[in-house]
C-alpha cells in the first residue's frame, strides 16, 4: 500500500512539474531558463551533486586493511 501511494504521488508531482513548467515556458521564458541554470551552477559550486561527493572506496579498503592486519598482531 505505501508502495502504491508512494509511487502516485511521485507520478501526481510530475504532472504537476510538467504542466507549471509549459505554463511558465508560455509565459514567462527567460527568468525561468536563468533561474534553473542559476540553481544548476550554485548545485555545482556548492558540490552537492553526488558525483562530486563519493568517497575514495580504495583509500577506504587500504584503511580497513591496514586495521585489520594490526588487529590480529
């Protein structure tokens, strides 16, 4: 059942997103454009995509390797 309403509201929001986005597109072109991209550039230089993100799983496993070798010394 949350599975169902979950996955009904994700599909209600995108209607919604798409259809203010037409209207605004129709109405009012440029300050949307800017405040996307706007919003795109501060995501970036902020680094909160992701990708940007990941932590470096080889320096992670040599740490778990080098803690568990002195372990059993």
């Amino acid at each position: 059942m949350a599975v169902t309403v979950s996955m009904t509201l994700g599909m209600t929001g995108s209607i919604v997103g798409s259809t203010m986005a037409g209207y605004m597109i129709k109405d009012a072109c440029e300050p949307m454009f800017y405040t996307f991209g706007g919003l795109l550039i501060q995501r970036l230089v902020r680094g909160q995509f992701t990708a940007l993100n990941v932590p470096d799983l080889r320096a992670i496993a040599q740490k778990a390797a080098g803690a568990s070798s002195n372990a059993h010394v």
